[in-house]
C-alpha cells in the first residue's frame, strides 16, 4: 500500500469519525427534545415556563433555548 493511499485512508476515516459525532449529538439532541415534549403532553403543559433575570417576569421558552 502506498503512502498516498494510507494517507487517504487516514482521511476518510477522520471525516467518517466527524460524521458520526455529528449524528451522534444530533440524535441525543432529538432524544431530548422529545422527552420534554413527552412530559409536557402528559402533564397537560402548553409550554415551559422561564424567568427573565433581567424583568423578573415569566415567559414560555423557546424552542432554540437550550
């Protein structure tokens, strides 16, 4: 096996490593994400409440807040 080959080999299998990771936080960000949507359904909720530390009033939270 030649070098070059072993050099595209080494390439491949980091980009195939970086490819799994990435699906791999995107399916536990889905897990997630389902699960409070789950325990909202069950318990009635229309959504998540969050105090705003600067108003010190209670809104729903986002979607895109973590």
């Amino acid at each position: 096996m030649g070098f070059t080959k072993l050099i595209f080999v080494a390439l491949v299998l980091i980009a195939g490593w970086f490819v799994y990771r990435k699906f791999i936080a995107d399916a536990q960000r889905l897990v997630k994400k389902a699960e409070v949507k789950r325990k909202e359904q069950a318990s009635g909720a229309l959504g998540t409440l969050v105090k705003d530390p600067v108003t010190g009033e209670y809104r729903v939270k986002r979607e895109e807040e973590e």
